[in-house]
C-alpha cells in the first residue's frame, strides 16, 4: 500500500479488509469481525471504520457494520498492485544498500513506532531494548550506504517485543 497518513490500526484495517476481500468492489465483511481478528474490541474497531470511512477509504454497506472498501480505497491497493518502478509494497526486501523507497518506509514506521511507545506497556528492560534497535535503525538511516541486513534485524527485535498491531506490521515489512 503505498505511503499514507493513518494510524497503525487504521492502515493494518484497511490491509487486513482488502486481503480478505481483494479486487472484488462488491465484497463486504463486518467490521467487528475484522476488528476481532485485529485484537481490537467492538468499539474500537466502530472508531477505525470510521476514521477510515471519513478519510473516504471505506464504505460502510450494512447497519449490522458490513464495511467495503471505497473506490478510493481500491485505488491505493490497485496503485502498490501495478509494480511502479521498484518494489512498494511495504516489504522491507533484501536489497543493499538501502535504496530510496526501502529509506522512506523504515522512517515513516520508525516515525509511527516513536509516536506509539510510550502507549505500549512494555517493561524497562524491553523498552532500553526497544530504544537500541530504533537508534541503531537510525544511525543505519544516517550512513550513505545504509544496510538492509542491519535494519531488517533491528525490526525484527522490535517485532518480538510489541503488541498486536505493530508485530503484524512489521511482519509485513518484513516478509
């Protein structure tokens, strides 16, 4: 999906409802069962549906909370299906050293990861951990010939060390 401005939970909802629902326009699932396979509550996954629908990336179809995606919504997953020049579908990949979109998604996570730390309930060992990987990533993020190897394993120490929905996404990033 290409670079956009939406919350952690907002962005691995819309990736999670066009997995399940792909190019099909007329395909609907509840937003509380998507939600549920989030790990988010029914108001939470009502609030995400909405910050969505008022972005105009989603519809809500039903009054039970059958949700779909825009047209809009399409267009960005239609625009990462397309292959533009490179690889940008949120993967990490293995190229090195790092190249101009594999640099703009790991400062856009480390952006969103830094915003959310402080709402994790990690313990003072984990979060010292956490800090090391998100420093070194940055340090990597400073050198002209940043490598990926070094990057991918920092993000997989903070994959092992955050809540659902940060370890789905930087599965994502990393696959």
């Amino acid at each position: 999906m290409p670079a956009i401005d939406l919350s952690l939970p907002s962005r691995a909802f819309l990736e999670n409802l066009y997995t399940r629902t792909g190019d099909d326009t007329d395909a609907q699932i509840s937003m509380y069962e998507l939600g549920t396979a989030m790990g988010l509550d029914r108001e939470e996954s009502r609030t995400t549906a909405e910050d969505l629908m008022a972005a105009g990336l989603l519809e809500i179809r039903t009054l039970s909370g059958g949700v779909a995606l825009s047209e809009a919504g399409h267009a960005l997953f239609a625009d990462t299906d397309a292959g533009e020049s490179g690889s940008t579908d949120g993967r990490l990949g293995e190229g090195s050293p790092m190249d101009p979109r594999q640099r703009e998604l790991v400062e856009q996570t480390l952006t969103q990861l830094k915003a959310d730390m402080g709402n994790q309930n990690l313990s003072f060992e984990a979060m010292t951990e956490m800090v090391a990987d998100v420093r070194t990533i940055e340090a990597q993020l400073t050198s002209p010939r940043s490598k990926t190897s070094v990057v991918r394993a920092c993000l997989a120490g903070l994959r092992d060390l955050t809540p659902s929905p940060w370890r789905e996404r930087l599965d994502s990033i990393l696959d």
